[in-house]
C-alpha cells in the first residue's frame, strides 16, 4: 500500500526546480484569448493552450524533435499537469503535435507575442529607443544541406528538395572575419528579428524563404512593430546587408530617429584623388569638372578629361579613350555628391563606433534564439517552421518576464540561470 501511494506522488519523479519554474513560467503567459478548442467539426481534440505551453517547453529544454518532448513529458508528469493536460489519460501522440504546430493559425501566436512584448515594455524591461534588426538562417530537413552529401549539384536552383517543396535556396556568411570572403549555400528559411538592443529582447520577428533579401523586408518589420509599440525617435542599427537609401528615409522622415549602419560599397572603386576632390586620371593629371546631373535620386558630379577642350593637347599615356572618335574627348569619371543622409553620416566617429557596437545584442539574442533547437529543422513545410519560430521567441521572452517579475534579473537572457535559481 505504501509503496503504491509513492508511485501515485507525481512530484517524486519530477525535477522540483524545474517544476517550480515552468510554475511560474505559465502564470507569466497570457494565453486568455486563444480559443481553447477549434471550431471545426469533428473530435473537440486537446487543448490549444496545452499545446501550446507543452511547445515552449519544447523550446526551453532544447529539444530538436516532438519525441524527445513526448518522452520528457511522459517522464515529468507534474510538468505535463502544469501545461493543462489530464495527466489521468493518455497524453497527445507525436501526429497529434505534429498537426498542431502545422494547422494552428500564426496570428494567434503573433498576438501571443505582442501581448509578452507589451508586457515586458510596461514592465520598463524593453523601451524600444535603441533597435537592431538582423536575421538568422534555418536548414531545411534535407540531406542536401548535409556537408556529407556527395550529391551533384545539391545547390543547383533547378535541383528542389523533394522533401520540403516550401524552402528556397539562400547564402549566408560563414567567417567572422572582416577581411575574408566566405559563404556558404543553403536551402531553407530566414527569420528576422527585431531585438531591442538595451535588454536583448525581441520585438518583432519574421519568417521568410532563405532568398528572400534581408532589406527588402526591413520596413514592413518596422511598419507592423511600430502598430503596436511606438518606435518614433529611435535609433535604428543594422549590419551593411540593410544599406539601402529607402531605409534611412523611412528611419529619418517617419520615424524621426537616426540610422547606424556601416556602408556596403558594393564592389565600388576608391580612385586617386586631390583634396578638393578632383580625381586623377591614368596620366597622373588632374581631372576637371564639367557639370552635375541627377541619376535615380542621387546628385553626380562629372569630371572630364583636363586635355577634352586643348585644340593641340594630347594625352600623354595615349590612352585608348582619347583616340576614340572624332573629337578626342578623352576619359571621363563620375563622383557621387554625398547630398543625402546615407552619404552624409560619419562612420569613423567615436560616436558611431560606440553606439553601433550596442548591435552586437542582435547576434547574442540569434545564438540564445538557435539554443532552442531552431538552427536545423525537423519539420517540412512553411507552417510549421514559421510556428515554431514565434513559440520560441515567445519562450524567450516569457524566461525574460519571469525573471524580472520574480526579482531574478541576472536570469533575464538566461533560461538555464533561471533553472538554478528556481
């Protein structure tokens, strides 16, 4: 008899810390106005906000696949009683998980997330005054993304995964070094995310097709985060993948804030020139202007050959442009005016170097988003991936909430700190 009533006491076999945290875990999360059940015909189903709280328990352990969840929770049964479900009965299968994280509407997890990012906000946790934005690679579950592969032509865009007909193929740096030139392919995804730069929390994130461009997305993140949490007056940091003039517009005319990204100079050439700015030609002469024009919202100064206008004059390394036609015109060079805000920004101030370096949370907040097991997918298809992208930060920012609501700051940006302290 005793010994029945000890295998009846769930809490024996139940890491208590880490029962005490995911405790306090779903107190944090607001999940009041996710419907609990679809309306659709058929059997009622689990409950969403069960599964939807077993996931972020998915994401904070780490685990890469739903069987190693559906074994944690088998094991911890007082940590599947804190996620809603009735412990009494079986709990849900591996396809019953795998058809939630596929079906459930991603507007209902985008709102979950609005709603955390709103807390942390009132909270004073994140002010949103300083914000980067950068994104990270996901592989696709496809043996073409593996290094042991000996596959021809595994990166061929004519070559599709059969496997994952959503992915798309994309590149992404594989060196950390400034001076060296690495890349690798991938077929996959992207997830963009906006990260408040102070607390390293996200405010926004977006889930794309690994070729679609980083800037190309950069103003509709900022247009759908600024619905619901004011970004006016901030100060907007980026690497040099976001260096297009329509993002400095759109930061200095609508948002009121200021711009700190490095210029891409996209293969341009550094000429020889004086101080005034006159370049120098292959003959070693200066070169003199002659007239401006505007070329796609940009102002170019035009300089000319100093010998265009001599009627006796010849070009003393009888370059190839001067004998071409008639009138001996000779080379020509076009410099572009730095009349606007992306040209006119000091990039080796001290106070560019120090702000900028605050973007270096955007990459902390990508390495504590892969440790939720997000860098390599096990599922195939948009949907799931885009689901499982929203929960994990959704997690992330739920540990940050608990953290800071339970006087545990130290364990903001740390899940396996709150762990200990728990």
């Amino acid at each position: 008899m005793y010994r029945q009533e000890i295998i009846n006491d769930i809490s024996l076999f139940t890491s208590q810390p880490k029962a005490a945290f995911y405790d306090e875990l779903f107190l944090k999360l607001d999940l009041s106005f996710v419907p609990r059940f679809s309306n659709s015909k058929g059997r009622k189903g689990f409950d969403n906000h069960s599964m939807i709280a077993a996931f972020i328990v998915m994401k904070c352990e780490g685990f890469v696949f739903i069987t190693d969840l559906l074994d944690y929770l088998n094991n911890n049964l007082l940590i599947a009683h804190y996620c809603g479900f009735d412990i009494s009965k079986p709990l849900p299968s591996y396809w019953s998980f795998e058809r939630f994280i596929k079906n459930i509407d991603h507007d209902i997890l985008s709102h979950i997330m609005q709603s955390q990012v709103l807390k942390a906000f009132d909270l004073e946790l994140i002010d949103a005054s300083f914000i980067g934005l950068d994104s990270t690679p996901i592989s696709a579950n496809t043996s073409q993304n593996n290094p042991k592969s000996f596959k021809k032509n595994k990166f061929a865009k004519s070559n599709h995964p059969s496997c994952d007909k959503d992915c798309a193929l994309g590149v992404h740096t594989a060196s950390n070094q400034h001076n060296e030139r690495k890349f690798e392919y991938f077929w996959g995804y992207k997830n963009h995310v906006l990260v408040d730069c102070i607390s390293g929390l996200p405010l926004f994130e977006l889930t794309t097709t690994a070729d679609v461009a980083d800037s190309s997305v950069a103003l509709d993140i900022l247009e759908q985060t600024n619905s619901f949490l004011p970004i006016s007056e901030c100060t907007f940091l980026a690497d040099k993948g976001y260096d297009v003039k329509s993002i400095y517009n759109a930061i200095r005319n609508v948002y009121n804030g200021e711009c700190f990204i490095p210029l891409n100079k996209r293969n341009t050439k550094s000429p020889k020139k004086l101080p005034a700015g006159n370049p120098i030609c292959e003959a070693g002469l200066a070169m003199h202007k002659d007239g401006k024009f505007s070329d796609r919202g940009r102002t170019r100064q035009k300089y000319c050959c100093p010998f265009k206008r001599s009627k006796c004059g010849e070009c003393p390394c009888n370059h190839s442009n001067w004998n071409n036609g008639k009138k001996n015109r000779g080379c020509t060079k076009y410099v572009t005016i730095p009349d606007d805000y992306r040209l006119s920004i000091d990039r080796n101030s001290i106070s560019f170097k120090t702000i900028y370096a605050l973007r270096t949370e955007c990459e902390r907040y990508n390495s504590r988003f892969k440790d939720t097991a997000q860098e390599r997918m096990w599922v195939r298809n948009m949907n799931s991936v885009t689901n499982l992208n929203t929960i994990a930060h959704i997690a992330l920012l739920t540990i940050a909430i608990t953290a800071v609501t339970t006087k545990r700051k130290p364990s903001v940006r740390s899940r396996k700190a709150l762990f200990r302290s728990a």
